[in-house]
C-alpha cells in the first residue's frame, strides 16, 4: 500500500486529520479487534468533499491484503453498498485506480491479485451474453462499439495512460467476444482482469471486494445460487459491510434497508460460525451530518451502541470555501397551483435575485441543483424552464436585436421577453400597467427604494422580487439550464 501511494497515487499523501483519524478507527475495527470476536461498527459524517471514500477504502484494502496474500482466505471479505446505481458507479472509479496499481506492487512480489465485483444492473449473468447485442444495450446498458468491436462497459473507465486519448478524456473499457471475461482499454491497450462483471465467473472466483446496491443485494440474499457471497464452507465470509449516504435511510424505505442489513449480517454470522471462524465483523456507515449517528448506526443494523465508534471533522480542520443554501418546496395536494409550475417559479426566483458575484471574483457563477422524484417531472421542468428562460435560437436573436436597438421593454413582443422580467421592477409595471385593473394606483418607485414599499400591489402580490436581490445584483441574464437523470 505504502509503494502504491508514494509512488503512483501521490495525493493520497496528503491526508487530513480526519482522514487519518478515519483510517486508525476502520482499521481497529476490521484488524486489531478482532481478538475479541464481536461486532463493531464506525460511523464517518462529514460533507461531500471531505475525503470520505479514500479514508474508508484504504484501511479495508489493507485487511483484504493481509487475509487473501498473507493469510490465503478465498471469497467476499468486503460488502461495499449503494443506494443508487450512479453512486456505485461513481465510487468504483476511484476503486478501480487504487486496485489497479496495487495489483501491480502485488504481481511484481508474485502475491495474488485482488478484485472486485459488480452486483447490479449492469452486471451480465453469463460471458455468453455479449453474443445477445440487443439485450446487453436495452437491458445492461453494455453499448457495441463498431470501430472497437467491442461491448462498452457502463460502469467502468481507464485509469489513464501518457500519450493516448485516455490520458486526459474518460474513456471506457470495452469486453470483446474473443475474450468476454476481460475489460480492455481500447485507447491504450491496458487490461483489467480484476474487475468481475460476469456472474458465472464469480460463481467460481468470488472477488475480494463487492460493490453492490440495496436492490441487488437483497436478491441475492433471496437466491440459494449466490450464497457463496456472504460465506460457506468453500468461500470465507466477509468480514467489513459498508454502507455509503445513511443518512438517507429514513422512513418507509429506511425500515426496509435497516431489516436488509440484519438479514445480511444474520446471514455473515451463519457463514463464520459453519466455517469456524471468529465473529468478528466491521460495520462502517459513511453519511453526510446528521443528528446523533451512533444511534442511527445503531438502529439501522441491529447494533449494540457500545461499540460503534463515530469519526467526524474538528473545527479547525474545516476550511470555509463558500456556502450552499438549500430551500425545500413541497407540493400540497390541496394548493391549485401544479408543481410544475411551483418549480418553474421558484427556480427562477432564487436564481435571479441571488447577489452574482463581483468583478473580478473567483467565483465565476453560481450552481443550483434541483432534485425530483420523477424522470417525467425532470423532462417537463427541463423544457418549460427553457421556454421561460426565452433561450432558444430564434428568442436569443430576437432578444439581442432588442438590446442592439435599445428597444424599450413594453414595446418588445411578450414571446421574447423571459419571464423572471415580469417581477422585477421597473419591468412588472410597464409590461402590465393595468395588472391590478386600470384604477390601481401602481406609481411606485421599488427600483429606488432602500427598502420595500409594502403599500405596493405587486410586492404585496408577491409579484415583484426586488425585497430578495441587493439593489444591482440581480441577474439580468437568461438561465443555462441542464438535466441529469440517474438510474
């Protein structure tokens, strides 16, 4: 581990406190404890960013080396679980280049290599399947590269390598039928024989290493076929079971996780005890902050408070690079308004009235992320917020013109004017000087004011947004606007 990160991941180097003191507590908890042959569970809560994952795999990596090279153990010694398939995936990336290069430190001092395993949707049940073209792309998301001749991977990337196309682009490995067990990269060449995908492979080489969902993972504990997971009298039991963002086990949907959990676990302790090996087990819960987590930990997987350890920032190790504010909209099925439309206006109001960054500033622009349930509602906001936003080719023209000829905003055409115009002052009151009806007084000056006037009809509307923005820093500019679903 040591030559890896010196010599190949230097950035591992530069560890922080809370990293280090999250390395110390996994390790106890998956080595040097396991004299006393019981459970225990770590908790880890920092924000995104913190360094997390690193602080997590690394110790876990060094109790696989010493039980598969050193001790000769065969089988699933670690569980890494995922709410979402794109988070898995996102993880396995840094998984891969760690195991990549170590695999190399352990082949030059002929040790065994380790590997990894994919329990998901885009795992193939058989090598066979990459003869089925139309149902790896429809069902696996597995896509037939013609120049290649070669099946794309979904789920896993090159580490890179200096003077080819991979060095500097994300570039997919890709399974040829000549060898359907083997991931190549097809810009370098490079091979990645550790990373399992193929299930009757893992039948027979179980990985070292798991990474699943809580979908998969619950049917494969239903399956007699794939018990040799979770251990038997051939294949050693694990003994570390991670679970990534607990603090969004909650409700209905948490319950379920948390009675997933102790059927694994129930199922890992069976495993040992047929095989004669300690109990021991390590169960590290990774989680943004949250309100007393060794309690959560604890309910979550049947765990005895006494011996769960929680690992968090000090203070001082916090470095304050910005701020993130977040506004929760919930739709009442008694309000007429259609969520749809709620979005459209809320998203619009934040982002136009936030104070934009100064001249000059780091900080280029802001990002807003908004969240939804539904891939139909993300489609639908995508293309009306566009439409509100006026940012089509022939709007943006239009608009343009406009600017070029100083063209006052009443005598613009309505089908060219964003929408975020209609509440901000002075342009809500000369779009629509009879809003109110033609005997409203609307002479109000909000634009010049050091303060909201509260007599006016259109603050008290809430059609003027001028009390939410810092006079002048109001974003003037249509939106650019994105969609990205997961799976």
């Amino acid at each position: 581990m040591l030559e890896v990160i010196e010599h190949e991941l230097p950035k591992l180097q530069k560890m922080s406190g809370f990293q280090r003191r999250t390395l110390e507590a996994i390790l106890k908890a998956v080595e040097f404890d396991t004299q006393r042959a019981h459970e225990r569970g770590v908790v880890v809560t920092a924000s995104t960013g913190a360094g997390k994952t690193y602080a997590f795999f690394l110790p876990v990596l060094a109790k696989i080396v010493l039980e598969r090279c050193l001790r000769g153990q065969i089988g699933v010694k670690a569980i890494c679980i995922y709410p979402r398939v794109a988070l898995s995936e996102n993880q396995l990336t840094d998984f891969i280049e760690i195991l990549f290069y170590l695999n190399h430190v352990l082949a030059r001092h002929q040790l065994p290599l380790l590997t990894i395993g994919i329990e998901s949707g885009a795992a193939v049940y058989q090598q066979s399947d990459f003869q089925k073209q139309e149902r790896l792309s429809r069902r696996r998301g597995w896509k037939f590269n013609n120049a290649e001749q070669g099946y794309e991977s979904p789920f896993a990337y090159c580490v890179g390598t200096t003077g080819h196309n991979c060095e500097n682009t994300a570039q997919r490995l890709l399974v040829r039928s000549t060898q359907p067990s083997l991931l190549i990269c097809p810009a370098c060449g490079k091979s990645y024989p550790f990373i399992q995908f193929a299930r009757d492979v893992m039948v027979q080489h179980p990985p070292d290493i798991l990474i699943a969902t809580t979908e998969s993972l619950n049917r494969r504990l239903l399956s007699s076929k794939y018990q040799y997971l979770f251990g038997t009298h051939q294949f050693c039991a694990p003994s570390v079971v991670m679970l990534d963002e607990i603090h969004l086990q909650t409700s209905t949907a948490g319950t379920q996780v948390a009675l997933l959990l102790r059927r694994l676990l129930a199922r890992i302790r069976l495993g040992k005890q047929e095989r004669g090996d300690r109990a021991n087990l390590a169960f590290v819960g990774l989680s943004a902050t949250i309100a007393q987590p060794v309690q959560f930990l604890a309910e979550l997987g049947g765990l005895l408070v006494t011996r769960i350890s929680e690992v968090k920032p000090h203070d001082d190790e916090m470095q304050v690079i910005g701020a993130e504010q977040y506004l929760f909209v919930r739709a009442e099925e008694s309000e007429d308004t259609a969520v749809i439309s709620t979005l459209i206006q809320t998203a619009m109001c934040i982002l136009h009235t936030m104070a934009q960054p100064p001249q000059g500033s780091d900080l280029s622009r802001y990002r807003t992320f908004g969240f939804v349930q539904s891939l139909d509602v993300v489609g639908r906001w995508l293309y009306q917020m566009q439409d509100a936003e006026r940012v089509r080719d022939y709007q943006t023209q239009r608009r343009e013109e406009y600017q070029r000829n100083h063209t006052p905003i009443q005598d613009r055409d309505i089908r060219y004017i964003p929408l975020y115009a209609y509440r901000l002052p002075p342009h809500n009151r000369q779009l629509f000087p009879e809003f109110f009806g033609p005997n409203t007084d609307t002479t109000c000056d909000c634009e010049h004011r050091t303060g909201p006037d509260l007599d006016c009809p259109f603050f008290q509307a809430g059609e003027c947004w001028w009390v939410l923005s810092p006079k002048g820093k109001a974003r003037r500019e249509p939106l650019t606007s994105n969609a990205k679903t997961g799976k």
